[in-house]
C-alpha cells in the first residue's frame, strides 16, 4: 500500500465512526528525539474484553480488516518493545498506561528512512486481543521526529548515583563523615525537575521496584502509593534541553550514620507539569482532567548504599596460606611459588619479609587471583642473606583501607 494513502487511511480511522474502534488513547501524537531514546506516557480507555499484547514500531500501516484499526506493516517494522521495558498496567474505569519507551536503534531507523526521502513520521502500534471472541483491535500513536531534544516530552534517560570520588558503595565507622553525593542525570527535552532525597534507615522494608520508579511512570491512582522514607532534602530545578545535568546530593553532614549496618539513599523524581508530556483522561474516557507525567522515566531509579560500623569486621573469616606451608623448606633455584585460598571481590597484597622483619617484597593483586610466582631477582636476593624468611597475604576492603590479614608462614631457604 501506498505510504501517504496508509497515513490517510490513519487519520480517518480516528474520525470514521464506521470503523466503529473503541480503544482510545493520548496522546495521538508525540515528537521523538531521533539521536536519543524518548520516553512517553500514554493512555488507553475503553478496554472492555480486551487484554494488551504485544508493541511496535513501524514505519508504514496497512488495514488490520477484519480487525479493526490499522496495523503494522510488517516490511517495515523497526523494532519491538522488550518486556524489559513494559511498565503498563491497568489503571481506573478500564483504562491502561504505557510507558513508550522509544530506544535509540529505533530513532535511528526512522531517521535513515526519512533522510532517504521517506516521511519522517513512524508508528507505535499497540496490540489488544479480545477476550470475547470479536476481533482484535490495534491503537497507532504517530512518533514525529523532531530537530534536537526541546519539544520531545521530558522523560529520564539514564541515571547514575555516587559518592565522590565515583565509589558505588562506601564503609565507614560509626559517626564519621560521609564524601558529597550527585546524580548524574541523562534526559531528553526541558522543563522543572522536581523531588526529593530519602534514606533507608537499617531494618525498614527496602524499597519495592514500583517505589523506585520516578512518579511520572505511575498511573496517577498508584502515584500516592509510594512507600516514603526519612527525607534528607528537596529540589525544584529548571533543565535546559542540553540533555545532561549533574544534580547535587544532600548535605552529607544530614546523612544519618548512628546505628550499624546498611543504608540506601533514594532519588524520588516527582511528576511535573509539562505539556508535551501530558495525558488527557477525558478524552478516552477513563477519568476527568490531564495527567501531569512531566520526569517519566522507563527504569527503575538506582539506589546508593553505605555502610557503618561493618568496616572492621573481616571479608573474610579465614585466610588460608596454601603453599609453601609453614616451616617450609625451599631449596634455592627452585621456583618461589605462593598459593592461597580464594577471596572473592577483594584485592590481595603479598607481602614477603626476612626474618628480622625488612620488606623484600609486596605485590598488590586483582580480586580472584590467588597465585603468585616470584620474580627471579627475589631468589637471588635471598640467597646472598638470610635462610628464613616469612609470608602473609593482607586483604583490602572496597574503600581501599586494610581489614584482614593472614598469619605469618615461615620459609627456609637451603643451597
């Protein structure tokens, strides 16, 4: 078929009540980023005996007869929605929310189709099966690629949290300070990014999936559900469309480290009022007003966890010296080989001395590695001295600092 009769043949299916389609949506239409992912929140009304089925996106549409509406064709698909990415659900009087989130190998294809002198609209076609044994419905909603980020919807991209410098996770004592934190946020369009920072206090619930979506991402009768914790403090900021931002943490000094054990920093992004964001309600039937769905967001937020009072408990009970064993005999030319037992997820150093305590080596080594050959030097250096020697391995926790060490294994070494 035709591109722009296929288009035309959209447009009036919205109009021609011949066609008799009862699932509605809004928005119709939205503008895409085409160098980046968008993101945007749709509504669906009037899902009786209907259940929602699969997603797409394609660049052209041809009639779904006997079914009603207009369907992907399938010569021109450009990709599918993963499950990964499929935060709908049923929302109020049999309505449905869906969360487009639009990758960018999608924005790419529709881009290369339209430099190619093609139309530079695409299509996200949402499957409904009935359950009553009538036919099937497909609802279009028309993706407009847009000139850079500014009109697209304002949704998250990406977001990353840390303390500075960049540590994922942090141990400290009991009452020390803890290092400044930031979110480096990634987003597509402009407009107020508002919410706050929450702690999770060790022995409260942690949060849920659902809790750790930003507010926008919810149907607007779960938004209020969110489980809230301790608030450290609030943000109201302005995003220009530059498409990154780094977003200062709290006061470090107001994190709370009194009681031993794990603690979560939360970002809550609130939902704000943007207008290529908005979903009309009314206008398919599942409730009165708009949706504010400014800051959507398809992912889940990450969280930043630290740690206190565990920073000297060991990472691991017991550190076994494998060979040489202790008191052992080692002739000279023969290889210096140590062994030890595995200590997952922390980096060793082994350290080898003489007997009156002077350093002769200390080799620092990756996590997972427990073996180490001695450089020839080593052996020659021991010969021209002493005929005892010792050796440990010294275990360093995730902030670098010492928490565990081996016993010392003594060494002779015979011509």
């Amino acid at each position: 078929m035709n591109r722009h009769l296929a288009i035309a043949i959209f447009c009036l299916s919205f109009s021609a009540t011949a066609l008799g389609q009862t699932i509605k949506v809004n928005p119709t239409g939205v503008n895409v980023n085409p160098s980046s992912s968008t993101t945007v929140f749709l509504t669906y009304g009037r899902l009786v005996n209907y259940r929602p089925a699969e997603a797409y996106w394609c660049g052209d549409l041809i009639e779904a007869a006997p079914d009603l509406g207009l369907k992907c064709n399938p010569a021109t698909i450009y990709g599918s929605l993963p499950a990964r990415y499929d935060l709908s659900r049923r929302s109020g009087d049999q309505g449905f929310t869906d969360i487009m989130s639009i990758p960018p190998s999608v924005a790419r294809r529709a881009y290369q189709s339209a430099a190619n002198g093609n139309d530079g609209r695409f299509f996200y076609i949402r499957h409904f099966a009935s359950t009553a044994g009538g036919p099937d419905e497909y609802v279009a909603v028309t993706c407009r690629l847009a000139g850079g980020g500014a009109r697209v919807p304002l949704a998250l991209t990406d977001v990353k949290l840390l303390f500075k410098p960049d540590q994922p996770i942090i141990f400290i004592k009991t009452g020390a300070p803890l290092p400044p934190i930031s979110a480096e946020i990634t987003y597509n369009g402009a407009g107020r990014l508002i919410g706050r920072w929450e702690v999770v206090m060790p022995g409260e619930d942690s949060p849920t999936d659902q809790d750790l979506l930003t507010e926008a991402t919810l149907p607007i009768e779960e938004r209020a559900r969110q489980r809230r914790y301790t608030q450290l403090g609030r943000f109201n900021i302005f995003l220009p469309p530059t498409g990154r931002i780094t977003l200062p943490g709290p006061d470090s000094a107001r994190l709370p480290r009194t009681l031993e054990g794990a603690y979560l920093i939360l970002l809550r992004i609130e939902a704000s009022d943007d207008k290529e964001a908005d979903s009309d309600l009314a206008a398919v039937g599942v409730g009165p007003g708009v949706v504010h769905s400014g800051a959507v967001a398809g992912f889940a937020l990450p969280v930043l966890q630290y740690f206190v009072g565990v920073e000297s408990k060991p990472i691991a009970d017991q550190i076994t010296l494998l060979s040489p064993r202790n008191n052992a005999v080692v002739r000279a030319g023969q290889a210096l080989e140590f062994t030890w037992s595995e200590i997952r997820g922390a980096v060793a150093r082994l350290e080898i001395s003489d007997a009156a305590g002077r350093q002769l080596l200390s080799a620092l080594l990756p996590p997972e590695v427990r073996f180490y050959r001695a450089p020839p030097w080593l052996a020659e250096k021991m010969i021209n001295g002493n005929t005892e020697y010792r050796w440990r391995v010294v275990v360093y926790d995730p902030d670098g600092r010492e928490n565990s060490a081996s016993p010392w294994n003594s060494l002779r070494l015979t011509p």
